[in-house]
C-alpha cells in the first residue's frame, strides 16, 4: 500500500471504534472534513486521543511487530499447520514486498499513524478554544507519537531507508524514499520538538491518555517517556554523549520496579481489542529451544530466572522439520500489553552507554542491576574488556527484553546478526524488510534497493 493510502483507509484510522481503555467519548466525531476545515477543540481532543489506537496497530498478533520480529531474531517459531508462510517467508524466503502480511508488512499502518499525525498537528494551527499549553500539549505529544512511528519504520526497512515528508491529502504524491540517516535525523528532530513543546504545555493535557500511560499521562512526566525514546534513539546512532544525557531526564531508576513505563494496552472490553501475541495452549506460537539452552547458570545451577518467559509444554509442536516444546508466556492473557519502552530497557541502554564512553565499571554497576534483579544471577565476574561487557550487554538484552521486538534489531545494529541459528539448511537470516509492491509502483523512478525480494544470508 502507497504512503499517501487512499481516503478510505484515512477515515478508518481516523474514525476508530469505541475503546473502553481509552478516554474517548464520541469517536465517530471528527469527521476528515471537520479537523481539516474549522475543527473544534473536542474534535481535536479526540483525534489527538485516537492517535493512540493509530499507534497501537500491526503490534500484537501472528503478523504484528513483535511476532515477525521475534520469528527474524530467532526468538520464538510460528508453527502453523495452516499457514506456512511463517516459515517459507520468514525464514526460509525470500522477503516479498507484494505481499502485506510478510514481506510487506510494517509499513502501511505506520504512515496512515503518521499521517493522522499530521492531520492533527496541522488542525491545531486552526482550533480555537483550547490555550497556548493545551496546543503545545498536542504538538508534544504527536511529535513523540509520530517519531515512534518513524522509528519501527525504520528499524523494519534499515538501509533502504524510508519516506518522511507525509502530506495529509491522500491523492498527492508519496513523499520520497530518504536514506537512514535522515529518517533518523528526522525521528531526532520530532523528539528534540516534542520535548520544547512539552515543557511549555502546562500541567495537563487536554485529552485523555490511555491506561498504558500511567504515570506518564501529563506533560511533565509525559517528556520522560520522550527522553526516553530519545535515548533508544542516541544508542541505536552510537551517540553515546547524547544518550547520557537523555536518560539522566527520562524515568531510568534503579530502585524502581524493571516493569515501569508505557505500555500499549489491550483488553477485552467492548468495542477495544485483545492482545493477539497471547497463544496459552502454544497452538502455533513456540519458543526458540536456544532461549532456554543458551541462558546462564544460577548458583544453585538452574537457568536464569528471565527463562520462565517460556514454559515447557505439554507437547512438542512439530512443523516443516521445526520443533518446540517451549510455550511463550511474555504476554500472558487476552489484555497483557506490550511494551513500548520501560525501566529494564533503560537501564540496559545506559549500561551500553557507559561501555561506549568507555566507563567500563559504571557499564557493569547497570549489568549487575538487571544481572540479579531480573535474572537471579550472580554480579558479572567475567573479563572487563569492551568485547566482553557488550557481550553480556547483548546477553541481558537478549533475557531481558525476549519478545518485545528487540534481538533481531539489536544483532544487526553491532553486526552480529551471523550469530543467529539457522535450523535448516534452506534457513536465511534476513537483514530488511522490502517495500510494499504497491509503494514502489506508485514511484518513478523506483527506489535504487527495497524493491526486490530481499533473499536473506
């Protein structure tokens, strides 16, 4: 599907269902015209409110982020008897742009985010009713919203890059490809906006914020969860300087609880959705054996705590010569949410942080942290050297973060995605997804790479 979408799928995103998760009252108001033509401040509550849902898209699920990811990063199988693609697509390839649900997944919900984004930020130039801190609040928080969206872009597509010019009218023309860097300059510069923005928004916003920001749902405490993201950011660009400091003013705490932060929230109320990455009887979602056999020893010789996020089942699953007995238990009911950024990422992130400005003894001060809070292990007692700290950097990462969409990133961004196992010969680990067919048709020329099947390595 093109960037630009059609006006269809605009009102789709626009006009959600009610969600009873999220405080929204009539969400079959605004209508396009009205936040394009003289929107109300409720209008625009609402739809800044929306962007939320927008934002939650293509997350959970068989196809959704985290599922496709984790199947890449060689975290958990998808072993369906009724769809083989999970395994001929995303392992065995190649990655097909033509088609929505693998290879040219993760894109078309992620512009039509941004464009409501746009939609929203260009309709606050024309509300009235609403303060100077109130608008401020929405450009804030839409900004924040919309790097977001750039960034699981761009962590999907990596050196093919992406498009960052959106306009609102989905008959112009899509906007074009742009090489990582500037999608990455971009992302920097929606956060660094976002964060002036939110320190001149007040003490409150003027919408609701749903149950997955709590804690996080006023300006104030809402540019937290921005530094936050801010720091992935700097850490991903190996701004090791930048990094510091953004996280010195988001919410990293070490006495905090690993859990603290934003979330995308799911529950089976009328009218919101469940979490589809919940499988309990392990019907086709399994754990990668090599989380279990590769985790570290405790003193009393049993594995690492973080290796309960799996549990053995009842069966081994079999399918296409791939086998498990690991059932996934990250998320474990119909409303577990999925987190967007928290405390235990944070802190991992600052570790790495530390090792890059070569503060060798504060980087493993951060590791212990998550070493015997989370995993039960242990202080690290291995060498000092930089090779050997992010070693177990990436080891914590790997326990810490299992199934919330990182390894597969995290290998490839310190070139280690040869690490990965390939369980069959015919087995490839992919480094991109392609474009969507559709978005290299609309364009002429066509993207120099990203159109052709991507065949992996």
């Amino acid at each position: 599907m093109r960037a630009t979408l059609t006006a269809s799928a605009l009102m789709g995103a626009l006009v959600f269902s009610a969600c009873a998760d999220l405080d929204i009252t009539d969400l079959n108001n605004p209508g396009l015209e009205q936040l394009e033509g003289s929107p109300t401040a409720s209008a625009l509550n609402t739809a800044a409110s929306g962007i939320l849902i927008g934002a939650r898209g293509g997350m959970s699920g068989s196809v959704g982020y985290v599922s496709e990811l984790g199947i890449l990063g060689r975290e958990v199988f998808y072993l369906s008897s009724d769809d083989p693609r999970f395994v001929t697509e995303l392992l065995i390839g190649p990655l097909e742009g033509g088609n929505g649900a693998f290879g040219g997944n993760h894109w078309a919900a992620r512009y039509t985010s941004i464009r409501n984004t746009n939609i929203v930020l260009n309709a606050v130039e024309k509300v009235s009713g609403l303060t100077t801190q109130q608008k401020e609040g929405i450009r804030g928080f839409a900004k924040t919203m919309q790097a977001l969206d750039l960034l699981l872009i761009i962590n999907t597509r990596d050196t093919f890059g992406a498009a960052i010019d959106v306009n609102t009218d989905p008959t112009g023309e899509p906007g074009p490809i742009v090489p990582k860097a500037q999608v990455f300059a971009r992302i920097v510069t929606l956060l660094d906006e976002a964060r002036t923005h939110l320190q001149s928004a007040g003490a409150t916003f003027s919408f609701g914020l749903s149950s997955g920001f709590a804690g996080f749902d006023t300006p104030a405490t809402f540019v937290r969860f921005n530094r936050a993201l801010r720091a992935r950011v700097a850490v991903y660009l190996g701004d090791f300087a930048t990094a510091n400091t953004a996280l010195q003013q988001s919410f990293l705490d070490v006495a905090a609880s690993l859990t603290l932060g934003v979330y995308h929230p799911y529950s089976t109320g009328a009218g919101d959705v469940t979490n589809g990455s919940f499988d309990p009887t392990g019907r086709a979602l399994r754990g990668h054996p090599s989380f279990v056999a590769n985790a570290q020893r405790k003193a009393d010789g049993s594995p690492d705590n973080r290796t309960t996020k799996n549990e053995k089942a009842s069966n081994v699953l079999t399918v296409q010569g791939l086998s498990s007995d690991q059932l996934v238990t990250v998320y474990n009911s119909a409303s577990a949410p999925i987190p967007i950024i928290r405390n235990e990422e944070l802190i991992l992130l600052r570790a790495e942080t530390q090792l890059g400005l070569s503060n060798v003894a504060a980087a493993i001060a951060d590791i212990n942290v998550i070493r015997t809070r989370a995993g039960g292990l242990a202080p690290y007692a291995g060498a000092q050297t930089p090779t050997a700290v992010l070693d177990e950097i990436v080891y914590n990462r790997r326990y810490s973060l299992y199934f919330e969409g990182h390894r597969w990133i995290d290998l490839r961004r310190l070139n280690r995605l040869g690490s990965l196992p390939r369980d069959a010969a015919t087995h490839k680990v992919f480094t991109a997804f392609p474009f969507p067919a559709d978005e290299c048709l609309a364009r002429t020329p066509q993207p120099s790479s990203g159109c052709s099947p991507v065949s992996g390595q």
